[in-house]
C-alpha cells in the first residue's frame, strides 16, 4: 500500500482524490451548519426584536406623545412619621416639637429642601394606632438624596450638638413611641 492511499476508520483504501472529496463534503458540512446556526441566531433575534417593539406599542402601561397613559398625575413626596404619645402626654410631646422640630422644618422651607410640612393630631382608633402623625412634603424623590448632608447643620444649629440631640431623644422615650415612617407620592387624579 502506497503512502498516498489512506486508510479509512473502516479499513478500506481512498485514493487522494476521494480523500480531497470527502474533505471538501466535510467543510462544506461545517460551513452549512455554522450558517444554519447563523440563521437561526439572527431570525431569533429579529423575532424577539419584533416581539418587544410590537408588546411596547400596545402595552396598556406605555407611555404616549402625551406622556404616561396611568390615571393619575405625579406630585411630590411625602414623608409621614406615625407616633403613638403615652396616655396624657399628647401637649407634652407637640410643646417639644415647637422647640425642635419646628425651627428645622422651618428653615428648611427657607432653604426650599422640604415643600411644607404638616401636624395632625387626632385621637386612636386603637392600642397599637398612632394619635400624631408628622408629614413632611418634597418636591420629588430627587430631593431625598444626599438630604442628610443638607439637614445636618440645620438640625445642629436648632437642637444642638449630636449629645444634645441624644438627650432629647432618649427624654422623648418616656412620652412617645414611633410607630412607623412611610415614603409616598402625591398623586393627583386625571
């Protein structure tokens, strides 16, 4: 047997020309299949282009040339503090916050960090319900951040040094519990 006649896996003899042959039927077999890959990738990927473009132009939640399709319009943020005050100590507690809070909420209304803010005192519908709720406003929730930066001095310069503030929160203990802080927007119906 010449060097030139392969053998096959099988034992039998190819000449060079039927080696070339099957050779060529084995690339053109990768190529077709790399293609075939190819175009199966590329009609997927149309497909879910298609798919996402079609669902976005007829989602009920997309927004229009109008703006946004939800039956409302957004306002500003609105941050509420619930506090339950001890049986009696209602006056108490809202004589602390004129002297503390209020010369912060105020300057910060000055400095236009906070829109408004408002007090409502009411009575419990229940042992667990708060009877104080504090609610500050801000323009959007762009303006919560970095706010701590903004309030420190304000808060330093109405209430004193950080020991000073702990004092009072820790007096503030005996006459009130907070029961919970929300984040919420203020929408306005279309």
């Amino acid at each position: 047997m010449s060097r030139a006649e392969p053998r096959s896996r099988h034992g039998c003899l190819y000449s060079l020309s039927q080696t070339k042959i099957l050779l060529a039927v084995s690339t053109r077999a990768d190529e077709n299949a790399r293609m075939m890959n190819t175009k199966i990738f590329v009609t997927a990927a149309l497909f879910l282009g298609i798919a996402g473009f079609s669902s976005a132009q007829t989602s009920p939640t997309s927004t229009t040339a109008h703006g946004s399709n939800a039956p409302y319009t957004e306002g500003p943020i609105w941050v509420l503090t619930m506090i339950k005050t001890k049986a009696g100590l209602g006056d108490d507690y809202i004589k602390s916050l004129s002297q503390t809070v209020k010369p912060v909420y105020e300057e910060e209304k000055k400095q236009k960090i906070i829109l408004d803010y408002k007090i409502l005192n009411g009575d419990t519908s229940g042992s667990q319900d708060f009877n104080i709720l504090i609610m500050v406003e801000y323009p959007n929730m762009a303006a919560l951040d970095g706010l701590r930066d903004k309030m420190d001095p304000i808060v330093e310069k109405a209430m004193g040094s950080e020991d000073q503030r702990r004092a009072t929160a820790v007096k503030r203990l005996d006459i009130r519990e907070i029961l919970g802080t929300k984040t919420m927007r203020e929408i306005t119906l279309k």
